[in-house]
C-alpha cells in the first residue's frame, strides 16, 4: 500500500492518508469546523492542537462506554447548535473508537448529514474502525444496538499517536490485527505473534501490520459496503466478545475481548463439530499471548447469555454469530440459544481457564 489509499463507498470515495504530522492537516479545515476531540488526547497533545485550532471550535469529551449513548449525543448536538454550526460545516474527530463513533453518528443524522473527518488515535482505529463507514452507539447498557453507515470524507494516519497509548491500548489494537489475519489466513499472522513484544515497545514502527490489517477490511467492505453478507464475516470473535464487555462492565478493552471473543467461537465450532482439536489448539496458542486476563464466574454467566441475547445479529430466537473451520474459512451461523448451547459456553469458562493466560 502507498502512503495514501482511496476506499470506495456508495457515500462517496474517501481517502486514507499516512501523515507524521497531525498539527499541520488541521488549519485549513478551522473555519468551517468543528472538533471533537477525546480528553486525553487533549492533555497530552493541548500544545499542538491550541497552537492551530481555536478553543471555542474544540468539544472535548471523555471517551467512555458510559458517554457514547443516544442522551450524550443529544447533549453534544445541542452544544453545537449552540455555537453555531451550519449544514455546510464539518466535524472533525481526534481520538480513537468511541470517538469516532459519536462523531460518524451526529455527522450522519445532524442536518440529515454532514461531511467528517477522522484522525485515528488508537491502534484499534488506527487498523481497523478508521475504515468502513460504521457508527454504533450503545443502550441501557447493551453494546452498539443503534447507529448508522456514514464515512468519513477524510482519514489521517499519523502513528506519533501510538507513542503515546498504555500497553493495554496497543494490546486491544493487537486483537483486531489478529482478528483479521485470522479471518484473512494471512501469512502475516505467525510475524505479528513473533513481533508481540517488540509491538507493544515500539508500536509506531509495526506500520506494516497497521497498513495489512486495513487492506484486508478495504478489500471487504468495498463489496459489501453495508454489512449484507460477505462484510459479515468481520463479526467473528465480536459477537462473544461484545458480550464479555458487557458483563465485565467494559473492564476488558474492546480488542482483548474481541481475542477472547475469538477463542469463545473457535470452542463452540469445536464443540459443534466445525472444527477440528489441532486447529483449535493451533489458533489458540496464535492467540494466547493476546488474551485478557480477565475470567468471567458462572455467577456472571446469566449476564453473559442476556448480553448475547441483545447481539443485533440475532434473528429471532438464534444468536446470530461467525464460526470457523480453521484460519481463512469462517461461516456464518444461528445457533439455537438453548440449555445445550448453554452448558458449552459453561464449559469453555471452567474447562478452559486455566488455559488463558
């Protein structure tokens, strides 16, 4: 891939631009935007970004689970209504998923949309949400029930961010590179375990894992742009790990859960026959040095199975979810939400315990 790329979307083509200088793409846009920034982007980068944009065109939110709701919006909205914004200004977000998410869905619902655009922080953004046009946004506590497709007009990648990001940040970033070389069965996947520890010193120098990881997912979402059947396959290891942030209160970052979430899927297509016990050992040992740490306890495991009941996925009474026959063959599948589905999600987190790292 070059230094930039151009996706393709029945919304418009958008850019994806590399840059090594996030302060420097942001004058020209001042005039007739806005910025949503995450608070702790801005504590440790306020020099640079009050050095070029004016305070009164910053929003600077705390990029919580608990703040990307239907209500925080609303109050975000209002804020801009407020200042002034038009139908033909811009919102940019600086920051990493969540971030994003607010931004992508006032963008796309405020004046009946308006143009964004996006400079990744995080290495999950950065590899993987960044692209796609998606905007979720959770309620009553249930992860993304409500959003929207909207992209960006503009993406900058400037990995300086990466510097920056705890260790737990980067791991999370990890488990969505992970997520699609597996699905991919990219080459690249044995190197990125190798490199995991150098990844997790020096995470601006893995540029080439971030620029894989978003050529798999362009490649994807430019046939299937609005999540109708072969974008589909990027729910493998979502579907049990948007249920593990919730019942962990959103403890375990989204990435690691997802990582989990892939482990959960591998075990119930081994126990449904779909996979066989060498390549589940195989793509757990891929996965293992990613995992969290975190166990859920079968006091836990009722929450855990409503959260799973809340998946948007689902239809009807079957849990909407992607298995897998090895790495680079994944299917969709409902499974019957019932006491034996039950009993194997049961055993994954008592049989297979002591197994996670």
């Amino acid at each position: 891939m070059s230094e930039s790329f151009v996706v393709k979307s029945g919304f418009g083509d958008y850019q994806v631009n590399f840059a090594n200088d996030f302060a420097a793409s942001l004058p020209p846009q001042v005039e007739t935007s806005f910025f949503i920034v995450d608070h702790n982007v801005m504590e440790i980068y306020r020099a640079q970004i009050e050095a070029v944009l004016p305070v009164h065109r910053i929003l600077v939110v705390e990029a919580t689970e608990l703040h990307k709701t239907i209500e925080h919006c609303h109050f975000i909205i209002k804020t801009l209504v407020d200042k002034g914004i038009k139908r033909n200004h811009k919102l940019v977000a600086v920051g990493g998923g969540i971030i994003q998410d607010i931004t992508g869905f006032i963008a796309s619902i405020l004046f009946r949309g308006i143009d964004w655009n996006f400079y990744p922080t995080t290495l999950l953004a950065q590899s993987d949400s960044c692209i796609g046009g998606k905007s979720s946004i959770n309620v009553e506590g249930y992860k993304n029930l409500v959003g929207t497709f909207w992209p960006p007009r503009q993406v900058f990648v400037d990995t300086q961010f990466l510097d920056t990001l705890p260790r737990e940040e980067i791991k999370s970033g990890i488990g969505e590179i992970l997520h699609f070389y597996l699905i991919d069965g990219s080459s690249l996947t044995h190197r990125l375990v190798d490199d995991y520890e150098e990844f997790l010193e020096a995470p601006r120098a893995q540029i080439e894992h971030i620029r894989a990881s978003l050529d798999i997912k362009r490649k994807v979402i430019e046939i299937d742009e609005l999540d109708q059947n072969e974008r589909k396959i990027f729910n493998y290891g979502h579907t049990f790990g948007h249920a593990i942030e919730t019942a962990s209160d959103y403890t375990v970052r989204h990435g690691q859960a997802v990582t989990m979430g892939m482990d959960i899927a591998n075990y119930v297509s081994l126990e449904l026959g779909y996979l066989d016990k060498g390549s589940f050992d195989l793509m757990r040992q891929t996965l293992a040095k990613n995992m969290p740490s975190y166990q859920l306890e079968q006091a836990q495991m009722d929450r855990y199975f409503r959260a799973l009941t809340k998946d948007k996925k689902n239809i009807g009474s079957n849990l909407g979810c992607i298995l897998t026959r090895g790495p680079g063959s994944m299917q969709q599948a409902q499974i019957v939400m019932d006491d034996g589905f039950k009993r194997i999600l049961s055993s994954y987190f008592t049989l297979t315990s002591g197994d996670r790292v």
